[in-house]
C-alpha cells in the first residue's frame, strides 16, 4: 500500500479526530494524581470518549489489547496496559490517547508528574518533548523521514539519552496504523520523501539509559531492558504547502 494523501474532506476529518484526542488529554490533566489507579483514569477517559465526545476509543480490542487508553509509568516505554497499580508521588506518566471519529484517527500522547518529579524524571521528560518538537518543526514538503530521525537521534544522544528501535511513528487516518513507519533515528536524505497532504505521528520514546527494551508477559507493556526511566510525547502531523499542521493541539495553544 502507498501513503496516502489526504483529501480536503479527510483532512477536515482528522482535525477533528485529532482536537477530539487533544481534549480527552486536557480532560484528564486533573485526575493524574497519588493514590488514582491507573484503571481509573482508562475508566474516566472511556466514559468521556464515547459520551461527551461521541467517539471510538481506538485502543480497545485493537489486536487483542483489553483497555481503552495506554498508561505506560516511569520504565514503561509504552502500551502500558490500565489495572489496579496505584500513582505514588514522584511517578511519570504517558498517557497515550488515540480516538475515532467519523472514521478518522487522531493520536496524541503526553507525560505527566504526579506530585513534584525527580530532577530526573523532569529532564527526561523534556528531553523526549524537545526531540518531539525538533522532528515537527521539521516537517515540510520534499525533506527526506530519515531528515527527521537523524535529527531527533541527535537530539537526544547529545543529550546522554537513547532513541527506542523496536517502536515509531506512523502515518494515520481511516487505519489506526498506515505507512509510513517514521523511524525516529536515521540518516538524512534516506526513506520517503514527505508530500502535502501527508498524515503521520512523530511520537519519541526517549530512554534515560540505554535504548534497548523487554517486552513484559502481558505481551502489551514495553519497559526498558537497564529500568532506566523513559518518556514519550506524541502528535499527528499534516504536512501542508509551507510546512506542517498539528492536528492534536488543544485550540489555542502552541507547541
Ligand atoms: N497509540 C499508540 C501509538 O501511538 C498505539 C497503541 S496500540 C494499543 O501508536 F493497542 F496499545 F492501543
Ligand atoms: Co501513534
Ligand atoms: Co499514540
């Protein structure tokens, strides 16, 4: 299958899947905190996905996973699955929200502290958000994915930290999952050249200490293989004429 290339109506689709993923973040902000289960916040995040939003929460039932939100905490890499592990001061926290709405995808994710964070657990975090934001300001038509991977790659070991292999971005939109697979390392000049009309993630999985990870017996949740603490931040891209759109922005505000 090619990449596809979005058409005005679609792309008037997936702003609005993508705002809908956006809120559902903003919604949640205030029931990250001690003493929450994790299984609280998936409850909370699916009444308010299929009720006030009148949305799909992606997620549930995708290839088997049982939940409708990822929770991934401190060395959790990502599709951490929602159950009864209580947030104790000091944790980090992804909260990975992927809606559907009239079809279409929108995919966003962020970190969040409960109580006052570490200062590593604070630098982590901002070292995956700024890689985050370094591989967006890229995006325009006629540069090269590999552009993008190589310069969050940089980004991050300049700072001491790992790049995840096993996990990337993806392009999205009527599929959960399309191509391409944006690779957040690489080399420059190398992989698709973007086109306007593109859609795709650029989602960083960001390690404290080395890149390599385990998958745990819940065949879901990723954690890091050394248990160094990880963090992601995650949005859906359009590539337009002069540059790109961030469909997963909550409505005004800025990245
Ligand atoms: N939202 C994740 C992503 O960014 C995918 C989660 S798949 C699930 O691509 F099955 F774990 F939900
Ligand atoms: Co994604
Ligand atoms: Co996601």
């Amino acid at each position: 299958m090619a990449i596809s290339i979005k058409t005005a109506e679609e792309i008037e689709k997936m702003r609005t899947a993508g705002r809908l993923a956006a809120e559902v973040l903003t919604m949640i902000e205030a029931e990250v905190k001690a003493g929450v289960h994790t299984d609280d916040l998936d409850r909370i995040c699916h009444d308010f996905i299929v009720n006030d939003l009148d949305a799909i929460p992606a997620p549930l039932n995708y290839r088997g996973f049982p939940k409708s939100i990822c929770t991934s905490v401190n060395h959790q890499v990502c599709h951490g699955i929602p159950g009864n592990r209580v947030l104790k001061k000091g944790d980090i926290i992804n909260i990975d929200i992927t809606v559907i709405k009239d079809g279409y995808h929108g995919d966003t994710s962020r970190m969040f502290f409960v109580g006052k964070p570490s200062v590593q657990a604070e630098r982590i975090a901002r070292i995956s958000y700024d890689c985050m934001k370094t591989g967006i300001e890229m995006v325009k038509p006629g540069i090269h994915l590999g552009d993008i991977g190589h310069a969050i790659q940089q980004r991050a070991e300049s700072n001491h930290c790992s790049v995840v292999r096993e996990y990337c971005g993806h392009g999205i939109g009527l599929q959960f999952h399309e191509e391409p697979q944006v690779l957040h390392y690489g080399e420059p000049g190398t992989k698709e050249i973007l086109k306007e009309g593109m859609t795709f993630t650029i989602e960083p999985m960001i390690n404290a200490g080395r890149p390599e990870v385990k998958l745990m017996p819940d065949k879901w949740t990723v954690v890091t293989a050394d248990h160094s603490l990880s963090a992601q931040w995650e949005h859906t891209i359009l590539v337009v004429s002069q540059g790109y759109e961030i469909l997963t922005l909550v409505p005004g505000t800025e990245l």
